[in-house]
C-alpha cells in the first residue's frame, strides 16, 4: 500500500470512527449497538456515506451533515412493518417501512420507509437479521392479541393485558345475539384458531348465558 493510499485509508477510518461515537452518543440508557455498516465509498460518490445500525430498541441511519454534524433518523422496533434485503456483488440494499405514526423519527423526512443501498454486505446480513427477529416477535403479538379479541367476541370472555395492573376489560356482549356469536366460534374453530376443547366450552359458555 502506497503512502498516499495509507493517508486515505486512515482518514476513512477516522470518519468512520467519529461517525461510531456519535450513533453511541444518541444511544439511551440500556440501549445497545448490536450491529452496524455502512456505505461503500463508490455509492456515495454525490453525497456523505450513509451508516446503518441496528440496536436493542430501534433501527437507526445517520448521514454526516455539512452544516450541523450529523442527521439521524430511526424506526423504533414496535413501528417496524416490513424489512428486507438485496446482496449484491458490489454491496447490499436494506429497505425498512415503518407502520404510519405521526411521532416518528422519520416522519419529519416525509416519509415512513427507510432505503439504503451499497452497505457492506456482512454487516447489512447482521442488520437484517435483528429485524427479521423483531418482525416475527411483533407478528406474533399481533397474532396472539387478535386470537384473544375473537375469543372474547365469540365466547364473551375478558381480554387481558400485558400491564399487571390493567383491570379486566368488560365487553359489553351481553345483548348480542348467541347464534351469530356461534357462528364466529365456528368460524375460528375452522380456521384452527382454538381447538375443539375450546370451542365446546365456548358454545356451552354461550348457550347457559342465552
């Protein structure tokens, strides 16, 4: 390596480096960096590299700014929708959208999806990783919450919640009618939603309560 190309080298490394401290610096306290990357050179050739990072609370891109430092934006894990990936031979693409929330970080940008190309392949993998991670575990919730709301809709049972303080939420089905409540237990049995055990002790649940 020539001296000219060690010179450049070592400015990239410092750039990068301070680029590093200022992600760390918005980082909150119990926040972790769990992976990070950032742009080739050859993709930024008309703007600053752009770094990608994931955390233990968000998903985070910071571009250095000509004026004020550095211009951050993130999506927190519980707004993630949809996250994907694109390897290329000369670099990667991460794509991220945000469900629409008028408090975003990234609102403010006019827009809810975040989309970034020629990152280092490795570590855009580790990125995507984390948020297929945090993708599943949200589609889940969302799935177990839902189960429970048609439970309760079928079989007039209280819906909890995650707060151990949170009282039972009463659900007002007194008044409707125990054949179309029935019908939705049927219609949850068939799409194996609850089982058979289930659905044999919400129709009794229905009929002793016609």
């Amino acid at each position: 390596m020539s001296e000219t190309e060690s010179d450049s080298h070592r400015t990239e490394d410092a750039r990068v480096q301070k680029a590093l401290e200022y992600l760390k610096s918005t980082l909150i306290r119990g926040e972790t960096l769990e992976a990070w990357t950032i742009q080739r050179r050859y993709f930024a050739l008309w703007h600053r590299r752009t770094l990608v990072a994931a955390t233990s609370g968000r998903l985070i891109a910071i571009e250095r700014d000509l004026i004020t430092g550095f211009l951050p934006v993130d999506i927190q894990w519980q707004d993630l929708k949809d996250a994907e990936i694109k390897v290329g031979i000369f670099g990667s693409k991460i794509a991220a959208v945000a469900h629409n929330r008028s408090d975003l970080s990234l609102a403010s940008q006019g827009s809810n999806r975040m989309l970034y190309k020629g990152l280092r392949k490795q570590g855009a993998q580790d990125i995507y990783r984390i948020c297929q991670a945090h993708e599943q575990e949200l589609r889940e919730k969302r799935r177990a919450r839902e189960i429970e709301e048609l439970r309760a809709r079928s079989g007039g049972v209280q819906v909890s919640t995650n707060s151990p303080s949170a009282q039972p939420v009463d659900t007002g089905l007194a008044g409707i009618d125990s054949m179309k409540r029935l019908q939705q237990a049927q219609q949850m049995l068939d799409a194996k939603l609850i089982n058979d055990t289930e659905y044999q002790a919400i129709k009794a649940k229905i009929i002793n309560t016609a």
